[in-house]
C-alpha cells in the first residue's frame, strides 16, 4: 500500500496507519522519502520490523534538486538528493528506490526535451544507479504523464531512457494511471517493457479505488501474466490529503474502506 493515501506527513504519526494496513491483509508498504536524513528512518524500521511489513521507497525532485537543470550545481544537489534517499532506503531495508527522478515533477520549457536535457537525465542516473548498486538498491524509473513531465510520459521513451542508462539495477516502475493516459493499449505497454519492469503500481483512472474506475484492468492483468512478472504490485490511490494531486472531492468512503476493497479486487485478479 502507497502511504501517499495519507499525504505527505510521513512521520510516526503514521504507525497506527501502519498497524491498519498489516491488519487488513497487506504485505508491505511504499514509504515516501521527502525527509533525505537517514538517522529518521531507524525508528520506521523497527516498526516496520515489528510488525513484518516489508518495504520499498519512492520519492521525486523539483526545481532545486533537477537532473536535467541548465545549471550544474542544481544538478549535482539533484544527484546529493537522490543518493541520500538511497542512503534512506538502506536504513528502511528497502531494496528499491523509485520514482519519476530523472527530472524534475511539475517543471517545464514549454518544449520537448533537448539533446544535452537527455544526456545530463541519463548521465545522473547512471551515476545514481552505480552508487545505489554498492548498497545493494535497484533505482526504479516512472514516467508522468504529459501534464506532470516532459522528459519522459510514455513507454516508448522511457525504454528508451532505461536502455540508455544501461545499468542493470536501472529499472522500470509500471503505473496504470499514467499508461492509462499516454497508451493506445495498457497490456500493451507492459509486455513491450518486459523485464525491464521491477514494480507495479495499481492506480484507478481518478486515483481513487483500484477497479471502479475505467482502467483496462483485464489487459493490465493479462498482460502482468504475459511478461511472467513475479515481483510486488502495490496500490497507488491519492485523496484531498495530498495537494499536489489536485484534488478536491472525496472519492471514497475513507482509507480503510478502499484498502480493504482494493485489497479485495487485487486477489481476485491474482489468486
């Protein structure tokens, strides 16, 4: 389950939220990185330990921390960022760190990107990945769709971004929402990334409950079968506690009623 659902705050006022989720059934949890000081995450490991969730990180850049900046100090504070998250995910125990970091969310020049915005994208995360390979990390690559990215919103050209880096913890983490934006055919996407993709994130056309929406659920299930994925897939849901997402309705009836139905739809689909 993505802690996202809850927002931003992602402190120890969220183990109760914690305790919540191991008890409806889930296995793990996605654990926003926004604090880069590993020394905050030992606590979240023991409470993750205790209660035998595992764990993955995600996290994203912005203005300041931009792979892809004109300016080489914002660029090297993009790479300083990223591997303390990695530093981060080591402390949580997660073997993966991802996310859409190969740019910057929510920025843009008005056109496609350049040449130089590519190689300075693929030159950072490369060093990224080598970094987080001594620590035993796979760096996971999201792609946004065109309204929150430019560097990378569709399939095609983050294959081509990954294949690019050409470091083999340099992976792909697959979202329904974006694809269900960006693809001709969602099914489609998946069994071109192949294995390249190392995560799954389930996201409802309105980020709300995973199969009450429109997403091609049968294609994205088939598809997951085609490539014979085998590793986690996990459920991406937003709500008006997180501002960033825009929105403004509620959705649902409240966080434990969609845990327990996505729950409930993602083992009909894979048991």
């Amino acid at each position: 389950m993505n802690l996202l659902l809850w927002g931003t705050q992602v402190d120890e006022s969220l183990f109760p939220t914690l305790e919540l989720i191991k008890s409806i059934g889930f296995d793990g949890v996605e654990v926003p990185i926004f604090n880069p000081n590993p020394e905050h995450w030992y606590a979240w490991r023991k409470k993750l330990d205790d209660l035998g969730l595992e764990r993955v990180c995600d996290t994203f850049c912005g203005a300041e921390t931009n792979l892809i900046s004109p300016n080489p100090t914002i660029r090297q504070a993009g790479l300083d960022y990223l591997k303390s998250c990695v530093d981060c995910a080591l402390v949580l125990g997660s073997d993966k760190l991802m996310g859409p970091f190969h740019s910057a969310l929510g920025i843009f020049t008005g056109k496609s990107a350049t040449e130089e915005e590519w190689a300075w994208g693929v030159e950072g995360i490369q060093q990224l990945s080598e970094y987080a390979d001594n620590m035993g990390v796979t760096i996971c690559l999201e792609y946004l769709n065109r309204f929150e990215m430019y560097l990378t919103s569709c399939t095609d050209e983050l294959i081509q971004f990954v294949d690019n880096v050409n470091r083999p913890n340099c992976k792909i983490m697959f979202d329904t929402f974006h694809a269900n934006i960006e693809e001709k055919n969602i099914g489609d996407a998946i069994r071109q990334m192949g294995n390249r993709i190392a995560f799954v994130q389930l996201s409802e056309n309105d980020r709300s409950t995973p199969g009450k929406g429109n997403v091609d659920w049968e294609g994205v299930f088939q598809a997951i079968k085609d490539v014979d994925y085998q590793d986690v897939i996990s459920i991406e849901a937003f709500s008006t506690k997180l501002p960033a997402a825009n929105i403004w309705r509620q959705m649902f009836e409240n966080e434990e009623v969609l845990m327990k139905e996505g729950l409930a739809f993602l083992k009909s689909k894979t048991e």
